[in-house]
C-alpha cells in the first residue's frame, strides 16, 4: 500500500479538487508550480535557513523521564511547542509564504481555530512584508484572546466569522469566500492537510521536517531512526501528517492518531470524524465528513478550537479505511485532567490539542522496552483561560 498522493491527488479514495470555477486558475496554477518551485536549490537553502535561524529547529526530542516511569514505557515528546510562535504550524507558513513569493504573490489570506496557524501566518507576512487577513469564527476570537492578540501586534487584519458555529469551519469558509474575490494577487495559506489538492500534499511536505528530525534525533538517542509507536491528536491533521510522514510506509512503526471526541461520541456533541463521519465534500476535497441524514454538515464539538472541525485531512481518511492507524476518541475530561497532569509531571504545559494525544496513554498497553514519540504540536499559553475556568485556577 502507498499512501503519498497520486497524481490526481488522492489519498486512496480521498481527495482530489473540487472547487468553484473562479479558483480553478489560482488552483491548478499551484498544482503546476509548487513541486518545481519548492526543489529549487535556492528556494531549499531560504526555506532551511528560516527554519534554523526563524523558528528554531531543530526542536528537541525530550525523553519525558517521569511520564514514562508513570505508563512504564518509554516516551519521546518532540517538542513542536517550542518553535516560534508556539507550533508546529510555523513550518508551513514559511514554506507558502516563499512560495507565494515567487509566484508574485502580494496578498496573503488564512484561516485558524485555536488561533496557532493565524500567529504563524502573520508573524511570516510580517517577515516578508506582506498584507495578512485572517479569518476567525468568532466563537474562537472569545476563547483564544491572545492569540487575537498577537496577530493584531504582529500587523494582521483579523476578521470575524460570524455564520454557522462561528468556528474553524466557518472561517474556512469566508477564507475561501475572499479568494474568489481576490484570486489575481493572494495565496490562501492553508493551515492544514486540507482543501484542493495540491494543498494536502503541500502542507504535509512542509510538516515531514518533523519525522524527518525524528529520525535523526532516535538514531542518535536508541541507536535506530524507528520508534515502535507514533502519537498525534488530528482534526485537520497537519502536525500528525508532519509526524508520521517518513515512516507511513514503515508497517513495523504503529501509527496512533488522536480526535476529539467532545462530551461523547454517543452524543451529538463531538468531533470525533472517523468514528461518525461518513464520504462527503468539504472546502475542496473528498473526506470523512460528519454530516446529518440529509446530507448537511453536522456541527461539531471540542473543547479544543484546533480539533474542533466536522471533516479531516483526505490522507487520514485513506488512513483510516485501510487501518494503517489505529483512530482512537478522548473526551473534553479526559484530555483537561492530562494537560494538567503533564504540566505536574513535566513542567510542559501542553495545548489541549496536545492533551489530547497525552491522555491516549492511559488507555492502551505499552511494553516496558517500546519507544513512543508523541507529538508535543503546540503549548498551552493560549489555552489558560480555558484550563483556568475548567479547574478553577
């Protein structure tokens, strides 16, 4: 089995790009010009440079000694919450802000959830000297202030949506809106492995600097560049798509991926896609989608703004029919109690998206000798409130 896209760019049954006629040009201009563009040596030796010098890699690969004494296996937190900016979303609005660059590109549009990819959008347009808008549901504005903040500070027009659930979706949603009004001098910089081909392909690229460091870094560590499991949260997927890359053909490295299940995935309070979505289109392309009997998409729920999406990157669908990983759903509780457990444990205060994926240990089994990488994708300082409400802090 092989699970890079094809030329058609789909993920098995997955992907593809479905997309109003306004877009096909800036589309299909992408899908013609990003491989050639980023392989070019001068575009490889900025894209590196920034990496190193910007944003800080490579990030550590942290042996977390009493959480593994707590699961009795030992457990490797690559530490994704330590770039600039806070996460992992970084590594790829550095490579599509060069690449907006040498497409002419002058104008750059985004949209974000738990507020993480819209930092990291505008701290690159201000880099490059760029216009930012982005585009949040105003749900997520009020539960992720500071990160408003920041994108504020840091020269970004942050516009509110204000349809729907007035979350990510919904800010995908009018980002798109914009492009098809703006499609001659703007890039949509799309925070995850979402969207029309060729984004999913493209941001997972841009994300493999991730195992790609992994492997180097256990090489160095246990003397092999395999873990025996890999762990991530996913809603769009991007950090795990980053994570998992250079070992998705790798059969004998298990592979775990995390969703939200919310209040419960027997309730209608969730986002748990592979365990409740079924085939459908959303912003782009074929994927798992959580919709109601008539079809519509169904609102979905996290307590987490970056997990809380009805749909999910077309290669973690195609991941998920085939059984390459294994899908697994943590509650709101659950994944609250374990950002504060490795805050105690670690001195790491975690995302919640990160908790997410921390509170899986507890539920599988582990041998004493398995070497387990967790994907760390973001830290917790925009989550404060919410952890200071949930406690009582």
């Amino acid at each position: 089995m092989n699970y890079s896209v094809d030329a058609d760019g789909y993920y098995g049954d997955y992907g593809g790009a479905f997309i109003p006629e306004m877009l096909f040009p800036n589309v299909d201009e992408l899908k013609t010009k990003y491989r050639e563009i980023i392989e070019r040596s001068a575009f490889q030796k900025e894209f590196h440079h920034l990496l190193k010098h910007y944003v800080g890699r490579p990030t550590p690969l942290y042996h977390a000694r009493r959480l593994s004494e707590k699961i009795g296996a030992n457990i490797y937190l690559k530490r994704e919450d330590l770039c600039h900016t806070g996460a992992h979303k970084i590594n790829n609005t550095i490579g599509q802000i060069l690449l907006a660059k040498h497409m002419g590109k002058s104008r750059i549009i985004a949209e974000t959830g738990a507020g993480q990819h819209g930092v990291a959008t505008a701290a690159v347009c201000a880099l490059m000297g760029m216009e930012c808008v982005v585009f949040m549901g105003a749900v997520d504005i009020k539960r992720q202030a500071p990160n408003v903040a920041r994108m504020k500070m840091l020269g970004a027009q942050v516009q509110p949506a204000t349809c729907g659930s007035q979350t990510l979706k919904d800010a995908t949603n009018e980002a798109i809106r914009d492009w098809i009004n703006h499609p001659q001098e703007t890039h949509y910089i799309i925070g995850s492995v979402v969207g029309p081909h060729p984004y999913p392909d493209m941001v997972s690229l841009f994300q493999s600097v991730i195992s790609q460091e992994v492997k180097n870094q256990l090489k160095s560590i246990e003397g092999r560049e395999q873990p025996d499991y890999l762990i991530a949260c996913v809603g769009g997927g991007s950090n795990a798509a980053g994570l998992f890359y250079h070992y998705l053909n790798n059969l004998e490295v298990g592979i775990y991926c995390v969703e939200a299940a919310g209040h419960g995935i027997e309730t209608d309070q969730s986002a748990a896609t592979t365990k409740l979505g079924k085939p459908g289109i959303i912003h782009g392309c074929k994927t798992l989608l959580m919709q109601n009997t008539d079809g519509q998409i169904q609102e979905p729920h996290s307590i987490s703004a970056g997990l809380d999406y009805p749909g999910i990157g077309p290669l973690f669908a195609h991941l998920s029919d085939t059984q390459r990983a294994t899908f697994r759903a943590v509650k709101d509780q659950d994944a609250m109690r374990w950002g504060l457990e490795l805050s105690k444990l670690e001195g790491i205060i975690p995302a919640i998206e990160t908790a997410h994926a921390l509170a899986l240990l507890e539920t599988e089994t582990f041998k004493t000798d398995d070497v387990i990488v967790l994907g760390c994708s973001g830290r917790g300082d925009k989550d404060l409130e919410t952890y200071i409400n949930y406690f009582g802090l």
